[in-house]
C-alpha cells in the first residue's frame, strides 16, 4: 500500500471547498454532551484542523476537553496556526501517545484508510476510549462508488484505492469483534456533473489517491479533462458518490 506525502499536498489541502462546505455540527458529539457534564474529545488525523476550528466555534459554551493528533508535521502546523486552546501532538492512528480510557469521543474524518496496520489503529482507539466511549469514522465508501469522476478519469486511481480501503462489512465485523456496538450508515447520489466545475480540483492534486498515481497517469487523465472541457465547455458525465458515517460505541 503507498503511503500518502502530505507535505506535498498541506499547502494547498484547505483550497478544496468541499472540506468546507460539508462541515456541520457533530451531531453524534452533541448526543454526547447531552449526557455528560464534561468531554475529552479527540480528532484522530486532525489534519489542518477543520474539523476543531468548526466544532469548537459552535460549542464554544461547552465544557469540552479538545485534543488533536496526527501524524504529518506540515499538516499539524497548520493545525496549530487555525485553533488555540486545543492539546496538538504529533503521533500515529497504530501508537496513540495517550493513557488508557482517556476519552470520551473520537471522530475519523477521511483518514483512516491512510492507516497502513488498521487493526491495529482500532486496538489503540479501544484502549483509549472510555467504557460507553463512541468512535466515529466519516468516510467515502469507495465500494459503491466505481462511477466517481476522479476514477473515471483517473482508472489507476480506483487499483490503489482498493488497497487502502476496507469494505463496510470488513470494518463491521473488526469492530464487532473488538467489542464494539456498530452502526455504519451511507449516504449514496447519483448525478450529472459538468466536468468543467471539477477541473480545479484535479488541477489542484490535494486528492490523496491522485497524489499516488504514478505522474503520467496523472497527467493523462487531467489532459482528458481538460479536452473535454476544450471540446465542449458543457460537458456533462453521470457520476456517483457515497458517504459512510460509521458510529461504534465501547460496550
């Protein structure tokens, strides 16, 4: 399995709007609060810190512990520059650098098929979780998505997402077996985009799989892009997308 530069791709990583645009409140966090007094709330592969600077900024009257982690420097210093008041460390998903049952919360946002000893990464997530503890993972679901304008026009693509993404039924049953209650919902869509509103994003290659991609497929699928945009500004091709929120709570 390659293994993601993000040094190479943090700089430009927060010009993608939909980082943005699908940031909402954690309802599943909110649930949370309702029943405790206080939270210890950890982001696992925190990134640039999206998700802290919007939860924070909407439960700032919280009593909330906010702590984040990951494992790229470049992405942990931008990290650092977006949010205060929050425990930033830089370690691996496989290697928690916390105590056992040190929270309450922990929320995966697009990270966890980057994780190359999965099993292990959950091993740690139990151990540091406390006893009724939730696990959130947000993920694509790649599986019922083939038809995704990135691996439309960027096949290779899709080869290596195989080998970093597990299956729902897979990362239901770890789960399970770990001794966790799972729940895994999927959004799915299907639609007709214009290819010319995705040009950017494959211009720009903060996609992790493009940046995998060995550069001549890269740029054969990115001159495709572009010569149907040339050919036809309104071109338009059928696509589909698939969202999983995957809840786990320690038994």
């Amino acid at each position: 399995m390659k293994i993601t530069d993000f040094s190479k791709v943090a700089k430009q990583y927060d010009q993608n709007p939909f980082r943005l645009d699908e940031l909402d409140v954690d309802q599943d966090l909110m649930n949370l609060i309702s029943t405790n007094a206080e939270l210890n709330v950890l982001d696992l592969s925190c990134g640039t810190g999206l998700y802290l600077e919007k939860q924070m900024s909407l439960l700032q009257t919280e009593s909330i512990h906010w702590h984040g982690l990951d494992k790229s420097i470049d992405m942990l210093n931008q990290a650092q520059n977006r949010v205060s008041g929050v425990d930033l460390r830089l370690g691996s998903a496989e290697e928690l650098p916390y105590n056992h049952e040190s929270f309450d919360y922990i929320v995966n946002n697009y990270a966890f098929h980057h994780y190359c000893d999965k099993d292990k990464a959950l091993d740690e997530i139990e151990r540091v979780l406390k006893r009724f503890g939730i696990f959130k993972m947000h993920n694509i679901s790649i599986h019922d998505m083939k038809e995704w304008w990135v691996y439309h026009y960027f096949p290779e693509a899709f080869n290596e997402d195989l080998k970093r993404f597990w299956t729902q039924n897979h990362l239901f049953n770890m789960l399970e077996d770990k001794g966790f209650k799972v729940e895994i919902n999927t959004h799915y869509q299907m639609l007709k985009i214009k290819v010319k509103d995705y040009l950017f994003y494959a211009e720009n290659r903060d996609i992790s799989v493009l940046t995998l991609i060995h550069d001549e497929h890269y740029k054969k699928g990115l001159d495709r892009m572009r010569a149907d945009v040339i050919n036809n500004p309104e071109y338009e091709i059928v696509v589909n997308f698939a969202v999983m929120d995957c809840k786990a709570r320690k038994k």
